[in-house]
C-alpha cells in the first residue's frame, strides 16, 4: 500500500532550500504557495522576491529533488513566479508613490564614466527578467535618456496626471521630451525641486518593480532633492578604474549615505577591453578599483561592465546592448549587475523595520 503524502512532510523536506541572500530557507520565509498533492504527485509554486533572482533555476532543482525524497512522493511540479517587496516605507514625511514599489538611484561622482549607459541597460536588464520598470531621467540639465531608448515623442496627459512614453517594456519620463534637442535648460536649484517632485508625483508610474532614475553626475541638487521628495530603495554608484573616477566615486557614496539613501553597491564600467581580432585583455583604465572601493567602503560590488564599441553604437542609435545584443559578454555582464542590484534590494526589504501596532 502507498504511504500517504503529507504537506508537513513536503514542508519539513523544503526546508533544506534556502535563499542565498537571505540566507534563510524558503519555508520560514513564506515563499512556498499554493501546494497542492494528488496521491504521490505534489505541486506547489515558489514565489521568489524578485523575477530578477540568479539562482532559481537552482532552486527550483533544488526543491524538487529534496521533495523526491518524501517517502510516497512520485512526481513534483515546481512553479517559480516572484512578487517584489518594497525596500522602503513612509519616513521624514516622504510618502511612496502611488504604483511604485521601490526607487533606485544610478549615479556618479563624475561625468564621463557612461552613468546614463549603464542606467538604461540595468532597467532593460530588469525589464527583461520580468520586472516592471520605470525609467526616470534625472539628469535635466543633460537628459540623454530618450536618445538612448530611440524615443522622440512629447508628454502626453490623461487629463490628471502626465503619461510615460513607452520602449522595451519601460515606462520613460525625461525632461527630454519638454524640450528640443539643443535647448538648454538653465535652473536655479529650486526649479529643479519642482520638476523632480512632479515627475514622481505627476506622473502615472503602473505597477513598477522598480523605478529606476538616472541622476546627473555630482553630488548637488538633484540628488538632495531626491532624498527629500520620496523614499529610495537605495543608489547604485558608477565609476571607472581610474584613480580620479574612484576618488569621486567615493564622495558620491559619502553623499547618499549623508542624505540615509542606502547604498545598494558600485559598477565598475569601462572595465576592460577586449580585442575581438586576437581576444587580448587590455585595461586601459586600469581595473579592479571598482570593487577595492567597494570593499573599503563596506558596500556591495554588483560588476563590471566591459568596454565594447556595440554599448557606444547601441546608446547612439537608440538600440542599447542588452537589446541588441543580448546574448553578448557585455549584456550578459549588465543582466548579473541587475541581478545583484534586485537581490540588494529583496535584502533590504527583510530589513525594513515592522511598524509598532497602535497602543490601544
């Protein structure tokens, strides 16, 4: 006679499965949903915190072998799906928006290290898992965002709040669409205040995951606004190999961390050169500064972004890499640098203090 399957037994078994950045295991996390056992065929789906994760393809493995194991168990049918948590709730008076669960900074402590760049791919990148993400363009005194996506359009309402363009699966708002290519925009710091509260209050972001600014370089207003005007999973800073990018670099993690913006780690860009003739490494900016930053600085080191003459052709041409190329080494390394960012940011959700229940 068959032994009967029990959902205890199934449950105790999945406990061996943990979370590599939680370092918990899926049971006591509540990721196990929905099991379902019909004789000795179990089925269950594992929700994940992010469509983003690197591992759950081992994980799912992993679940369905340990449940083999159940005596009585003849077949598994494992279902992976994610629901992103927020990183960060009301404080200081900065209420969420509406339709967004978490706000992340890509920034720099200097111009020229391709911020915009690597801004752009990690939200495709993002997308491209199965994310929903939003793309702001913070940077109004320089907003190359749309010429990056390939978007010429102009904002539109709904007769109560602006409506975001649309491209490779991003909702897009950018000062660039007010104004013609060669317009300067010449604000005063409060100017600038307005515009970005308006573009996070203003706007219908739908169900984002994730929105994902692009900041000017620097450590000035935008940024100061930024950390006033709404509550922010936390910043990704990016620089270069180079002695000077990682000084500035430095004070741009000095900054967030001033302004209580977490700092979700750094990307090292323009890392490396690869000849595609003789497959030679070349460093031409040096390599590796990236990550020692990092790990004098405490913070996570999400990557490093190669130098490829496509990424340049790709943000001239409004086709970025991870769309043209996706298989490619360089949008490959732009998909694990998202991958890290969404796991930092599942980790500070589980670090988000409950709120006190009301004293009665």
């Amino acid at each position: 006679m068959a032994s009967t399957v029990h959902e205890s037994s199934v449950l105790e078994a999945l406990k061996v499965v943990k979370d590599p950045d939680l370092h918990r295991d899926i049971v006591s996390l509540g990721f196990v949903k929905d099991m379902r056992i019909d004789g000795g065929r179990v089925a269950f789906t594992i929700e994940l915190t992010t469509p983003a994760c690197p591992v759950k393809d081992q994980m799912r493995d992993q679940a369905r072998a340990a449940v083999m194991q159940v005596p009585g168990v003849s077949g598994v049918d494992v279902t992976m799906t994610a629901s992103v948590r927020s990183a960060s709730g009301p404080e200081l008076g900065r209420a969420p928006i509406p339709g967004i669960k978490n706000v992340i900074a890509v920034g720099a402590g200097k111009g020229g290290v391709g911020k915009t760049t690597v801004a752009v791919n990690l939200a495709i990148a993002l997308a491209r898992c199965g994310s929903r993400v939003g793309m702001l363009d913070g940077d109004i005194y320089g907003p190359n965002v749309p010429i990056m996506l390939g978007l010429q359009t102009q904002l539109t309402t709904d007769g109560q709040k602006i409506v975001p363009a649309e491209k490779y699966g991003l909702q897009v708002v950018s000062m660039g669409f007010l104004t013609g290519d060669e317009a300067p925009v010449i604000w005063r710091g409060p100017m600038l205040h307005g515009v970005i509260t308006q573009f996070f209050r203003e706007v219908r972001w739908t169900e984002l995951d994730y929105l994902v600014v692009d900041m000017p370089p620097g450590t000035g207003d935008v940024a100061l606004s930024l950390s006033q005007v709404v509550p922010v999973a936390g910043a990704i800073v990016v620089t270069t190999p180079q002695t000077v990018a990682l000084a500035d670099s430095r004070r741009a993690v000095r900054m967030y961390q001033k302004l209580n913006v977490p700092v979700l780690g750094i990307v090292e860009n323009m890392s490396h050169f690869v000849c595609p003739s003789c497959r030679h490494e070349s460093d031409i900016f040096g390599k590796g500064g990236g990550e020692r930053v990092a790990e004098q600085l405490g913070i996570p080191f999400l990557g490093r972004i190669p130098i490829y003459q496509p990424i340049r052709i790709g943000g001239d041409t409004g086709v970025p890499i991870t769309i043209a190329e996706p298989d490619s080494a360089a949008a490959r390394a732009f998909l694990s640098a998202a991958e890290q960012a969404a796991a930092q940011v599942s980790i500070a959700s589980y670090r988000k203090p409950v709120p006190l229940a009301p004293v009665s």
